[in-house]
C-alpha cells in the first residue's frame, strides 16, 4: 500500500464494491501514487448528481485530490484488474491495469451498479515497461470523445472528471500529466477471461463467468446453459454496438480483445476517430498499419473477439469440448447476421425509414456506394436529407448534392429514395423528424478535437475544449448548422493519423 496516500474519511458516494471481494488472484489491491500539484479541470455534475456524488457539500480541494488519486474516499477500495488480451492478433498472457485503478463500485441513483476507475493513476504490478501516467492530451480526447459517444446514444464509458497531475509525463516529447475518471457498467472485458483460460483456471474463469451474469445479464442466470447463453448475450450487445458505430462513422481503433467490454459497451479510447468523407477502408491509428482495424472491418472483428470469448469459456459451456464447440459456434455463427439486423435498422432510421421494405438494403448500399466515389461527407449527407422532406427552421446553408462531387449521382439516388419515402405511411414532416433525431448536426470531427486539444495544451486556454463538449452534448440540435461545429475542414484534412494514448 502506498503510504503517501490518504484513505479519508470524505464521503463522497456509496460505494458498494464487489468484484474486490472475488479471489485475490483477480486483482492486486493498491493505492493510486499520489501527484505533486493536482488541478481539476473538468467535472461532470450531471453525471455526477447521477451518482449520488453531492459536489457543492465538498471543497474543491477534496475533489481534486480524490479525482487526481491523492485522497482515497470513504468505502473505495482500489484495485488494478488482471486481463490478458490479443493485440493485433497477437495473445499476451498478462495485460492488466497498467495505468488504471478501479477505486470501487457505486449503486447509482437508477439502482444500477457501474464501477469508478483513475486512469492515468500510476505504476501498479501490470505496468511492464510503462510509467502509469497519461497525457493530457489522450485524458481530454477521452473526456470528450466517450462523452459525445453517450449523446449520440451509443453505449460508452463516461468521463466524470480530469485532472492534471502538474507532473510531467515522457513520451516523444514532455507532456503535462493527467487523470481522467472514468465510469463504466463493469470493465470485465473479453480479456479478462482469457487471463484466467490461459491459465487453465477453470475454477477462477466459472467465478468471474457468474460474477458477469450476476452483475449484468442477471435475466440469464437460471437458464439450463447460462453460460452459452452468456456468449450469446455479449454477442447481441457487441453487434448492437459496432452496428452503432458504423452509423455514425466511428473507428475505435485498437479492437484488441483486452479492449472489448463484456458489458457491450465502448472503452479504451485510444486512436479512435470519426471519419469525414465516407470511405470504408479509412484507418487513422498510426500503428494499425495493414488496417485490420479499419472502419469496414469493426463487424468482422467485433466476431474474431468473440471467438476469443467462446474459447475461454468452453468449458463452461459443456464438459464435452466437441459438444462446446458445436454450441459456441452455432452461436457465433449467428453474429455476422444480427449485426446485419441492427446495422439495417440503424441505417433505416438514417434515411427516415419507420417500415421496413426489402428494397431498404440496396438503397442504402447503392448510397453508401456513392458516398464513397464522390467522397461525400458522412455526417452531413444523412442529415441534410431532411431538408429534402420538408422545410425546417434552420437554414443549412447547403444541401445534400452539394456533397457529391458529382451531384448527379446523388440526384439519381435521391429519385429512388423519395419514391421508397412515399411508400411511408407517415408524413413528410414526420420523417424529416425521424431523420433529425437519427443523425447528429455534429460529431467530435478531427480538426476541431485536435484545435481544442491544442488550445488546452499549449496555450492553456481549456474555453474552446469546454464550449465544444457542451455543443457535444446535444449533437441533433439544428441550432448547430451553421456554427464551427458544423462546417466541414477547409481546406479538407489531406491525412489524419491518431496515436495510441500511452
Ligand atoms: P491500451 O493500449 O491502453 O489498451 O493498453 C494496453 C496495455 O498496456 C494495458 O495493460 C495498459 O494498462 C498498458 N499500458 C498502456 N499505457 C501504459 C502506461 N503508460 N503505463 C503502464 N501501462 C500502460
Ligand atoms: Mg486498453
């Protein structure tokens, strides 16, 4: 235990932890290191309210030092968490929390249970060559990018508060050191169970298995094989959530097992991006060098994940191994087409759809298609479609056509769209509103993250990082058209690269 820093008597929640109490070999108990001259720089209150956490009955001292790691408060219970995980194909036995500590569990005021985590919070026993620190820059970019994820409905992490450590961290060059709290359903992720099946634990990997479906697929526990069941529910909800991501044109970038959630939601945000113009093949991670983590390759990925899954639960699922693997892969096998069920919807959606039609899946490909050739922006050419229903109140100043570098094609599309739109039984008041609520005016575009991002860093002025997360939090208001937030880079980013958040 680290002497330098206080366990207090500040309340600050209820925390109610229970992974602590699973067998020592889960986790290693310790406290953050403390840092020298800690500020905080953000902090979520509607979040935090939801926790239960009451800020203005605390000094903001006492904030400060909790959220940076220097104040262990009332019924937390640091812990780093033991995973392994296949990076970039390749499986390494021992990742762990290098860099994060899992202050403790709170019951939140939706009864649900999420766990509070530090990252950026020092050395721990799974830190091999790191130093346990984080950038400002990668701590705000998650800050903001999770955030905006939430608001766009897609299940994420959420950022609760960054601090600066008033440290320096040592990467290519001195960077100012940082903690962001964070906040998920649970950070069991995909390689937490391979921690244990390479071990051959099976005593520990039932253990966590049930923890999981206690904790969250609770519906599940009394089924005759809860546990292919458990693959089946981790599979749904990362379908769901890639289906998500592809509608919005988010690229997580580093899709290791170890950065898979079992709770289906996104974490670990590290080189991820949104891309601009529609192009499948885009990859902005300066590592992923063959693209295997390129946008078109999430669902497919999102798959050889589980498969991962499905073996180091195996022998849960039946004691026969041959038996095991016909179930999993029965199981699996069903992935690719559920995510094509959601993506379908969600696309649907895009394009003011309410009844599904079996020409919904050529349109929307022949679109998709199109995009691609004419390098048409994928934010604005779903939303700039309601204009073409009806009139709304904002002006866009542009429209959708006005993408396409050759608005023909657009306008030959637009044809067939308007008479599968008619075919709607709804009016087109109604399916511009649908097309408004389904696709946001803004997104955390490259050039604005980096702009706030630099402002932050290099001038110290954190005014345009706070005024684009709160334009974030509502990113279907058309109030938005026309602001910064809205407007495409000009000239247009030639190449974007993202580096991991080490
Ligand atoms: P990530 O790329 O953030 O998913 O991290 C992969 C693994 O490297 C995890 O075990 C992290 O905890 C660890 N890691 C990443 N950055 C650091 C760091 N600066 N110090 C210690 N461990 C780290
Ligand atoms: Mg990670």
């Amino acid at each position: 235990m680290n002497v330098l820093t206080k366990s207090s008597e500040v309340k600050i929640c209820k925390f109610d932890n229970s992974y602590q109490k699973l067998p020592e070999r889960f986790y290693t108990r310790l406290n953050p290191t403390p840092v020298k001259k800690p500020e905080l720089l953000r902090l979520n209150l509607e979040l935090a309210s939801q926790l239960g956490i009451e800020i203005s009955e605390h000094t903001k001292e006492d904030l400060t030092s909790i959220f940076c790691g220097n104040l262990i408060p009332q019924g937390a219970n640091p812990i780093a968490m033991a995973y392994a995980g296949h990076q970039f194909g390749h499986f390494t036995p021992q990742l762990g929390d290098g860099r994060a500590i899992l202050l403790g569990e709170i019951l939140d005021s939706s009864g649900s249970r999420v766990d509070v985590q530090l990252k950026g919070s020092g050395i721990t026993p799974f830190s091999r060559q790191g130093d346990g620190r984080a950038a400002l820059g990668p701590v705000l970019r998650e800050y903001l990018v999770s955030e905006a994820m939430h608001a766009l409905g897609i299940p994420s992490t959420r950022a609760l508060a960054a601090t600066i450590t008033g440290e320096p961290v040592y990467r290519e060059t001195v960077l100012p050191g940082a903690v962001l709290t964070r906040v998920s359903q649970s950070y069991v992720r995909v390689g937490t169970f391979e921690f244990f099946a390479v071990r051959d634990d099976k005593k520990a990997t039932k253990i966590l298995a049930d923890y999981v479906i206690n904790r969250l697929y609770p519906h599940i526990s009394k089924e005759k094989n809860p546990y292919s069941s458990l693959l089946r529910e981790v599979s749904c909800r990362q379908a769901k959530l890639v289906a998500k991501w592809m509608s919005v044109g988010f690229i997580h970038g580093v899709m290791n097992t170890d950065n898979m959630s079992i709770s289906g939601e996104t974490i670990d945000y590290g080189p991820c991006a949104f891309m601009d113009k529609y192009n499948p093949k885009t990859v902005f991670s300066s590592i992923d060098s063959h693209g295997r983590y390129a946008y078109q390759n999430q669902p497919r990925i999102a798959q050889w994940n589980l498969i991962q899954l499905a073996e180091s639960i195996l022998p849960l699922i039946s004691e026969d191994t041959d038996k095991g693997v016909e179930i999993a892969r029965e199981i699996l096998e069903e992935f690719p087409k559920i995510y094509e069920q959601n993506y379908l919807e969600e696309m649907r959606q895009k394009l003011g759809f309410i009844s599904p039609k079996t020409e919904d899946v050529e349109l929307i490909s022949n679109l998709v298609e199109l995009m691609e050739k004419n390098e048409a922006d994928h934010t604005l050419t779903f939303r700039l479609l309601a204009q073409e229903l009806a009139p709304l109140s904002a002006d866009f100043g542009m429209s959708a056509r006005d993408l396409f570098k050759t608005p023909e094609d657009f306008d030959n599309w637009k044809t067939r769209w308007k008479k599968r739109i008619a075919l709607e039984k709804n009016p087109a008041k109604i399916l511009a509103d649908v097309i408004c609520k389904r696709n946001p005016v803004i997104i955390p575009r490259n050039h604005l993250v980096e702009s706030v991002l630099s402002s932050a860093i290099e001038d110290g002025n954190l005014g345009p990082f706070n005024e684009f997360l709160d334009a974030l939090s509502s990113p279907f208001d058309n109030k938005l058209f026309g602001t910064k937030y809205s407007k495409l880079p000009d000239p247009p980013l030639a190449s974007y690269q993202t580096f991991c958040g080490t």
